[in-house]
C-alpha cells in the first residue's frame, strides 16, 4: 500500500465528518469507522496478514465506498494470488477515478494480471488430455486343433546320430591307446597316443553335443504333443526350455 492512499481517504472521510452535526460526535460515523478499518488492513497488509486486510477492506467498502479502497483491495488479492477479482477491483478503481495519477502504474498492474491469467488458462488447457476412445475387443478365434510337428523328431535323431558318432570315435581312441600301449618303444607310441587323444576329444564333443540335442528333441516332442507353446534352444552342454503349459 502507498501513502498516497492513505492521505486520500483520510481527506476523504475527514470532508464527510465534518459536516456531520456535533451531537453525533459520540458515536462514530461509518466513514469514521471505514478509516479505522483502513488503518487496520494497512497494519495486516503490511505484517503479511493479505487474507485479514481483504476481510478488513470489504468492511470498508461496505461502510464507506471510495476509491483509494478498491485500490488496496485490489493489491491484497494480488498477493493472495486471486488475479481475476484483483484484476476487477483495479479496474473498478480506475473505473471510480478516471483521472487518477495512479492510472499508469494501474493498468500496468492489470497487464501483468493478464498476462498471468492467460498462462495459466493454457497451463490448465494443456494438462487436460482428452479421454481415449476405447474400441470394442473383439474374441480372438479359438487356435485350430493342429497335428504334432515332424521336427522335433528329427532334432532327436540329429542328436542321437552325433552321439553315436561320437561312441563310434570313442571306441577308435581305445584302440589307439591300446595300440600306444603295445608299442615296443617311445617313438613307436607317439603317433597312436596323438590319434587317442584327438579321437577322444572328437567323442566327448559330439557325445555331449548330441546327448544335449536329443535330449532338447525329446522334450520338445513330448511338449509339442502336449499342444504346448515352448522355445527350446540348445548350445554345448546345455538345454534351455522357455514357455507355458
């Protein structure tokens, strides 16, 4: 609030008083009683009291109406963050007082209000999502009844045939090392040991290789059957099943 506003009502209410007769001098005239309401909402106002000085001006106001009290009004609601009513009571002071020397700073007052109240009406605006239509789910068609698949079956044999295989390169690495065995010297026994151990390592990869794929097979066919849906994956040494029965 400003002083200019204080000395204005002040001589405002003090030119109403003094017409008054002096027989009414015990009891307070309402323009009496608006000024003291106007000191009191000038004290909250300026303690940070907004919501009291609002409630104090409107006392005011409905006691003694002038301008300078719209004013105040007004800057109250400011701070309050009431910007649609602080926005209509500056207006309705510049709309009492036309000529004001105030009427500058007023209504760059009001422009700020504007300009606030259009952000936040798009603020609002743009969080306010519309609702999505929801279309009607239609039933999927029940999976038609289908036959087991063949390839289950030949992942098996892949895998069993690796497997014998590699009992077949097993066997060979036996007689190698049989025949490393009954070599007469050292010398002798270098080449078959060579064999033995690269048979060897040929047997236990496709054994376990092979052992792994049939296996894989196996499930898979007897899951297959089942009409289940499972991925199977198969890798050296191992078997991965993922699915639902």
């Amino acid at each position: 609030m400003v002083r200019w506003t204080v000395r204005s009502l002040f001589l405002a209410l003090l030119c109403f008083s003094l017409t008054g007769s002096l027989a009414a001098q015990d009891e307070p005239s309402s323009e009496e009683q608006a000024l003291v309401l106007f000191e009191r909402a000038r004290d909250a106002y300026r303690d940070g009291g907004f919501q009291r000085s609002v409630f104090l001006l409107e006392e005011a106001i409905r006691l003694h109406d002038v301008p300078p009290l719209h004013y105040n009004l007004a800057l109250a609601l400011q701070e309050l963050g009431r910007w649609e009513r602080a926005k209509a009571e500056y207006e309705l002071f510049l709309e009492l007082e036309p000529d004001s020397d105030q009427r500058t700073r007023v209504e760059a007052r009001i422009a700020v209000l504007e300009a606030n109240l259009t952000r936040l009406a798009e603020a609002e605006a743009a969080t306010v999502e519309p609702e999505p239509e929801v279309e009607p789910v239609e039933p999927e068609p029940p999976e038609p009844p289908r036959s087991p698949s063949a390839v289950p079956w030949i992942v098996f044999g892949a895998g069993a045939a690796a497997a014998g295989v590699g009992a077949v390169f097993a066997i060979l690495a036996g007689s190698s090392i049989d025949e490393a065995r009954d070599a007469p010297d050292h010398a002798s026994a270098v080449g078959p040991a060579a064999d033995a151990s690269d048979r060897a390592t040929v047997a236990n990869v496709l054994l376990i290789a092979g052992g792994a794929v049939a296996a894989a097979g196996l499930v898979w066919a007897i899951v297959d059957r089942g009409r289940s849906r499972v991925d199977a994956t198969v890798g050296l040494g191992t078997i991965g099943l993922r699915g639902s029965f």
